[in-house]
C-alpha cells in the first residue's frame, strides 16, 4: 500500500512544481511582451511627433530625440520596468498605460470617496482599510500618506452629522486664495514685498473681520 500511495504523493508533487514553473515561464513571457509593446508605443508616438525615423535629419525642426527616462508598472503578476522615448521638449508615455492610469484615477477617487462618505466612524476606518488593500502595491506613497493623516481627517466624525459636509471639505479656506487672487491679479506689480504683505493682510483681515461679527447659524444649531 505505501508504495502507491508514495507515488500518489511524488506525482503530485511533480504536477505542481511543473504548474507553478510553467506559470513563472508564461509570466515572464507576458511581462516581456508589454513591455515590447509599451515602448514601441513610445518609440512610434516620437517618431510621429518628429516626423522622422531614426538617424533622419531635417534642416528646420524646433524639437529632438533625447534618450529615455525608466517607468515603472505594477501588475498582478509584478513589477514592469520599460524605457519611455522624450525629446527635449516632452515625453511619450504609452497610450494603453494613459488609459489605464485615466482607470485607475477614477477608480482610486472612488475608493477615497468611500472613506470620508461613510455613514459613521467605524465604517469610515473600514473603507480606508479596503482603500489599502486595494492600493498599497500600485500607490504605497498616497497610502502611506493617507494613513499618516488619517485621524485628523477623519476628526469631523466627532462633530454632529449636521456639521460633517461642511467641516470636510475647504471651501472656506479655498474662498479666501480666491478672493485673494481677485484682488492682486489687476495690480500686476508691487513695489516691494511690503506692499504685497500689504494687500494680502488686508484681505485676510476682512475676513477675519467678517467671521467675528457673523455667526454660520449652522455651527450655532450645534451648540
């Protein structure tokens, strides 16, 4: 009985080491063939650009060849690093990685609406750890950031429902560097610094002004 058995086992065995080698193999190969794929996208958007193919010379032209920068692109099945064609003027990212990244920005913008739309603390904390989950390897710098912030972005939560859209948002900070550009954008030059330390004083002690004697009858049903 143990020699069946055995051989049961060792054929097992064999099946899926050869599964798992023929599936590093086919990997490799599929990586290698986007990235042959993304970088003559690259090459061939340039040479439209430039109207010229490689070691072709034009007496009048106001852009050239200027090497490659290294990008780059995670997927399931790892990391691709391909070469990305620049002139000196810009640069040619392939147009299938465009239309992912459009796909992933709408998706990633999804997932944070999640976090800061959710109905109570719990369930906000829940959604950031999804919002994790599902971007740490492609974005670990915006996770990593998000993450660091994440109780004081979240501490409007502590605040009655009422109150949350307005204290999540910075409409009212961002009204101010409006109001501030209106008023400066005519002026075009100031004489010195002081001038400017002038007007911007000015505006933002308006505001001041106007936010001492106005109570937001909003923050005043809250307390």
């Amino acid at each position: 009985m143990d020699g069946p058995h055995r051989s049961t086992e060792q054929l097992q065995v064999f099946l899926k080491d050869l599964r798992e080698s023929f599936g590093g193999v086919m990997k490799g190969q599929v990586q290698d063939t986007l990235k042959k794929l993304m970088e003559a996208d690259s090459e061939q958007q340039m040479e439209q650009y430039l109207g010229l193919n490689w070691y072709e010379r034009a007496e009048e032209r106001e852009d050239s060849r200027n090497g490659f920068y290294g990008r780059d692109y995670v997927t399931p099945g790892g990391i691709i690093r391909f070469r990305v064609r620049r002139t000196r003027q810009q640069s040619f990212l392939p147009r299938m990685l465009r239309a992912l990244e459009r796909r992933a920005h709408d998706e990633v913008k999804r997932d944070a609406q999640a976090i800061y739309l959710a109905p109570s603390l719990a369930q906000a904390r829940r959604a950031f750890q999804r919002f994790m989950w599902n971007w740490q390897r492609v974005y670990p710098r915006v996770v990593k950031g998000l993450e660091k912030d994440l109780p004081e972005l979240l501490n409007f939560f502590s605040f009655p429902r009422h109150l949350w859209r307005k204290l999540r948002t910075s409409n009212a900070i961002e009204r101010c560097f409006v109001e501030v550009r209106r008023r400066t954008r005519h002026m075009v030059v100031f004489t010195n610094v002081a001038s400017v330390d002038r007007i911007i004083y000015a505006i933002f002690n308006r505001f001041n002004e106007d936010w001492k004697n106005r109570t937001l009858e909003l923050f005043t049903q809250a307390a």
